[in-house]
C-alpha cells in the first residue's frame, strides 16, 4: 500500500470555450460553460429502467474505495443493468463505505457493508455474508469486475465453492444471451451462453446509461461473527519514492524549470506523489534515467500528473497521454503543457511549490484535511 492520494475520478469539471477542460472546485456552473459533471442536474430526468416489481434478480459485487467506486466497479453494476429484462431487478452488494449515489449505474436496491472493505483481509468473512445473500436472492446472474483488489478472488472462492455455478472470467463482451473473452484485445478466443457468475474485464462497458435504477438503500445483513483462518497483519506502507512510475496513481514530475530537486522531493512527500522528470531534466543530471518519463522513458497512466516546469514536448505528452488529469506550473502561458492541463497556474515553480508545501501543511495543523486523507 501506498499514500499516494486517490481524487474522485468523476470530479465535476468544466469545459472552457477554448474547449480546454479546467477541474471544479466547488465552483457552480455560469457563464454558459459547459459543465461536466454538473450537467447531470440540468439533464433531463432520464427514466427509470423498470416500473414492474422485480420477479428475479440479477446481482453485482464490487468493493469500493474510501467511498467511491472505481470505473471496474461501476461497469460491473451497469452490465447487471444491461443484461436485465423489464422483471429483473438489479442489486449492487457494496463491501465497503459507499458515499455516492449509484442508482445512474441502474442499481434498483443497494446494500452497502462498510466492515468488508477492501483495505481487510478478511475471505471467510466476506463470503459469508456475500454467500447469505446469494441464498436470499437468489439471483440468476452475478455480475463482478475481475481485478486484483479482492474482488476477482472473491468471485473465484464463490465459483468454487459451488460445482453448479457456471461462471466465466476475463469476460470482454456479453449480452443478454452469451459472453466471450478476448485475447489480447483482437481476436476472439472464447465464446458460450450467459453464464450465472461473470467476472467483469476492465473497460467492457459504457456506463453511461441512459436510464436509472430505483436505487433504495437497503439495511446491511446481520452476520454472526466469524472466525478467520488467516490472521490479517494490516497494509504495509510503502515508501511513494519506490513505487514504479508505471503503478504510480499521483506523480509529482520536474522539468528544466524545477531549479532546486529537494523541493520538488519535498512537495511529492508532501502530496503523497512519486517523483518523475523530463527528459531534458534527466539529461541536466538532476534525477536518474528511471525517472524518465515521455515517448524515450516510461508511459504512465496516474490519476494525477503534476508538471512541474515542463514545456511539454511531444514525447513528453505521448508519455502521459493516458493519465486522468494534469495539473501545470509554468512561467510560459503558451507551453504546449498548458493546452494539455486540466489546470494551470503561470508563475515561478519554486515560490510555487513552496507556497504549496506551506499550504498543504497548514490544512493539515489545522484539521481542514480529511483524518484519512491527511
């Protein structure tokens, strides 16, 4: 485990009339700007999937994440929806806090167990209470997203424990009537029938979905208490510093215009972020040739990229072409970073940094910071 910090990857943003995305903080829409997640609340109602009471039902099971879900959680949902018929209802089983509203994934009942997070390891536990559900419901498909945080082991144990359950895994395509797995992302390699437990690859489904779910709360299960085989000796921190860039979900990265390398060390302690550089930064030998990132170094795919004092050269860009958001600090306001940011600020990247580190810590001192986010 890590401190790097997780932002909600649905974080409301607007987009600019230069078509220039900037991230929202708080701020409500004006202006005639398009607003992205904003623009749920002036979009037309969009309809409930069912009216009928639900005869059977379809399940999906997913952690979740200091609250939130993760895209894989959210398509596993959505395929629940999308493979129910107008009598089916659709269940989402959330180990773990919930602090979202997921009846747009089409999620007609929710229960959320906050005691079986993720960050636990607790397998007899979980399949328990999941397993008094499947009893209770009965569901004609499970639907979970085949990962490495828990979930995909989770589905494996079910499966297993039952000779009768079909299931299928790594599945890239289903509908109503079938599922097939893909090799590789080209060609097929497998096909057969819808069976009952699915475990969801990442990236199969749009969850955008044109209806909602009729998303009631339901009270979590009452489970006696279990005894674990295995004794749970708690997440071990890891220090950001040896996390490879490649897995690195915040990189703090320096170019040319980053003057002193303690700080920008400091500011990424700080943030909880790993530290990348250009290339130009590495040639000038202030920081080693692993750190590299762009089209000659490593491909990264963070949540949260912060350039700091990069130009933003072509390379550089394809190098993190895949991250969710980039933020910049630049003296230049036509870098070719600034027209890929998110967010910009224009100024000196030391005073900036600086500044940073300064007000990161006094929100800290003060409280202003989440206890589990501090």
């Amino acid at each position: 485990m890590s401190d790097v910090k997780r932002i909600d990857p649905r974080r409301p943003y607007r987009i600019s009339p230069s078509g220039l995305r900037r991230i929202v903080l708080g701020e409500i829409a004006g202006g005639g700007l398009h607003v992205g997640a904003f623009a749920r609340a002036n979009e037309k109602a969009r309809p409930r999937r069912t009216s009928e009471p639900a005869k059977t039902w379809h399940m999906a099971i997913a952690h979740s994440n200091r609250g939130k879900l993760d895209d894989h959680a959210r398509e596993a949902i959505a395929a629940a929806a999308i493979i129910a018929t107008p009598e089916v209802g659709v269940i989402a089983v959330i180990l773990g806090e919930l602090h979202e509203d997921i009846a747009p994934l089409g999620a007609d009942r929710i229960i959320v167990i906050p005691e079986l997070d993720a960050a636990r390891f607790q397998p007899q536990r979980e399949e328990a209470v999941v397993q008094s559900l499947l009893d209770k419901y009965q569901p004609a498909h499970v639907v979970m997203p085949d990962n490495m945080l828990g979930d995909g082991d989770l589905g494996r144990r079910l499966v297993a424990k039952h000779d009768d359950m079909k299931a299928a895994t790594h599945v890239a395509e289903l509908d109503r009537h079938h599922v097939a797995i893909y090799w590789s992302g080209s060609s097929v390699l497998a096909k057969t029938p819808l069976p009952r437990f699915v475990l969801l690859a990442p990236g199969t489904i749009d969850t955008d979905l044109p209806l909602v779910g009729a998303g009631e709360r339901l009270p979590p299960p009452h489970f006696a208490s279990i005894t674990e085989v295995c004794r749970d000796l708690g997440l071990e921190q890891t220090e950001t510093s040896g996390i490879a860039l490649e897995e690195a979900d915040f990189i703090v990265s320096a170019g040319s215009g980053v003057r002193n390398v303690d700080t920008i060390d400091m500011l990424a302690r700080t943030l909880g972020a790993a530290v990348g550089a250009s290339r130009v930064a590495v040639d000038e030998g202030k920081f080693p040739r692993d750190k590299q990132i762009g089209a000659s170094g490593k491909t990264v795919n963070a949540t949260t990229y912060f350039a700091i004092g990069i130009s933003g050269a072509v390379q550089h860009l394809q190098g993190i072409k895949g991250c969710r958001h980039v933020i910049a600090i630049n003296r230049d306001a036509g870098a070719p970073i600034v027209k890929r940011a998110d967010l910009t600020v224009i100024g000196d990247a030391e005073e900036l940094m600086q500044a940073l580190i300064t007000r990161v810590s006094q929100a800290r001192n003060q409280g202003e910071v989440p206890e589990g986010e501090r």
